[in-house]
C-alpha cells in the first residue's frame, strides 16, 4: 500500500471518528485528544523503559528504543506530529493516564479486567503468554506449575503488572517478593533474592539472550495467554476510535508483522 492510500485512509478514519456514534458538541470534540495532538503537534506517548524488547533506554544514545518505542514513532508519523515520551512505571499506569500526564501507553502492556474497570483499552496488536524465569542451574527442579506453587520458594514480581495479578490468582501459597521500579524481578532472580520470576514470552526470549544464565521452563505450559494493547483515557472515545482504526491499517498492511519479525516477537499476532 503506498503512503498516498495510507494517508488517505487515515484522514477518512479521522472524519469518521470526528462524527461517530452520536451527536456530540463542539466544546465536546474539541476536548478529544485526537484534536488536541493535531493542534499541539505533539503526541504524549508514556512509556517504561524496562521491558526488553518492547521499551528500554539505549545507554548509548540515551534515547528509547524498542518494538513499542518504533510503533509510537509510526502513530506519530501516521498524524503529522513529533513524538514525546513521558517515562512512568507500572504501578502507575492507570493513576497516570487517568491524570491525563500522556495520551497513550505504548510500553508493552497487557490486556486485563482490573486495568479495564479503570482505562480503556484499545484494539490489541498482538498477544503473549507467561512462563516461569529461574536459573538455568536451578530448571531442573520445577517439573510444573503446581511445584512452583509452594510455600518453601519466593517468586518476585514488580508492582502493578500483569504478573503481580497472576501471581496472586495463581500462586497462592507462593511466598512473594514485591519490587519497585525502576528496579527489576529479574534482578533479583539474578541476584540470587528469589527462587524465580514470572516473564512472558516475548521479555523472557529477550532476557534468556542477553542473561544466559537464566532459563524460561515449561515452554509446552504457557499461562495467561492474553492479547497486548495500547491503553488510553477510558472518557475519550473519539481517540479510541482513531487508535483502533490506525491498529486496523497497520495490521492489515503488514506493519505489525514486520515490526515483530524485527524486535524477535514474530508469531505473537
């Protein structure tokens, strides 16, 4: 598809969003964040920072990179404006968008109930799995799920992400260590502070790489296969409508595709 068509379908979208649903005031539209970017020629994008491959900072250049860092750079293209990031963490995710301090997520974030009672989500660009991380010299030991579901061994978890959540549903008897950002569970893997963290596919495929002394286990037991997607103000439906009409395009393109052959998250679609 050819930039012309994609621009022209985007601007067809964008006046289709402007006049969706039902009839809405000029002092309504106005407050949309797809009007307010447009005319700020800013888009706020908050990310982590943490999460290879998705976000992380490049010590090199100081500078984000990463698959959700390029979709942001892509979204910002696509509407004509520069791109801003704001850093945040995971355990403000939701606090921070419903204070309006950016006006989307993309730092790699799953789709979950307890996140949508309180933001929105948008249309998901591809999914994940979780998988336990231990030590390689320690895989042996966990022959499933259940093993891991002991009093006897610490799991660490970094607040307010999808895996404290799993944890607490699925691993009760676990015994916990709770850690802050920007500090990481799998540093405390590393460090010898607990027993094992819970990682998805696409993190842990990164860190194994990069740490080879840790090991993703039970590869033919994945849990929590949920959709990834974008998080956006839940009151701001006109801005919905645009992301989730952008996702259309990009997927249909082939974007989404490339982008995870590129960042090693191929197959996750």
């Amino acid at each position: 598809m050819t930039k012309r068509l994609l621009s022209t379908l985007l601007a067809v979208f964008t006046a289709a969003t402007l006049m969706s649903s039902f009839p809405v005031s000029a002092q309504t539209a106005a407050k949309s964040r797809l009007l307010r970017v447009q005319e700020s020629n800013v888009l706020r994008v908050g990310t982590t920072g943490d999460f290879v491959p998705m976000s992380f900072k490049d010590p090199a250049s100081n500078e984000y990179k990463g698959h959700q860092i390029d979709a942001a750079n892509e979204l910002a293209k696509d509407l004509g404006v520069k791109v801003e990031f704001v850093v945040t963490d995971w355990k403000s995710l939701v606090t921070a968008t419903q204070s309006d301090k950016f006006d989307i997520i993309m730092t790699g974030t799953s789709m979950s109930v307890a996140r949508a009672k309180a933001i929105a989500f948008s249309d998901p660009w591809g999914r994940n799995a979780f998988f336990p991380l231990v030590l390689k010299k320690n895989a042996a030991k966990y022959k499933d799920w259940e093993s891991l579901n002991n009093s006897k061994i610490t799991v660490g978890f970094n607040l307010g992400t999808t895996f404290e959540q799993f944890v607490q549903n699925s691993l009760p008897k676990t015994k916990v260590k709770r850690v802050e950002s920007p500090a990481r569970d799998f540093q405390e893997l590393l460090a010898g502070k607990v027993d094992f963290t819970v990682t998805s596919l696409i993190e842990g495929a990164a860190l194994t790489k990069q740490y080879p002394e840790l090991q993703m286990i039970l590869l033919d037991k994945p849990r929590n296969s949920i959709p990834m997607a974008f998080i956006v103000a839940i009151d701001d439906q006109q801005w919905l409508n645009f992301i989730n009409n952008w996702i259309t395009i990009k997927r249909q393109t082939g974007y989404f595709t490339e982008l995870n052959k590129q960042w090693g998250v191929a197959g996750q679609e």
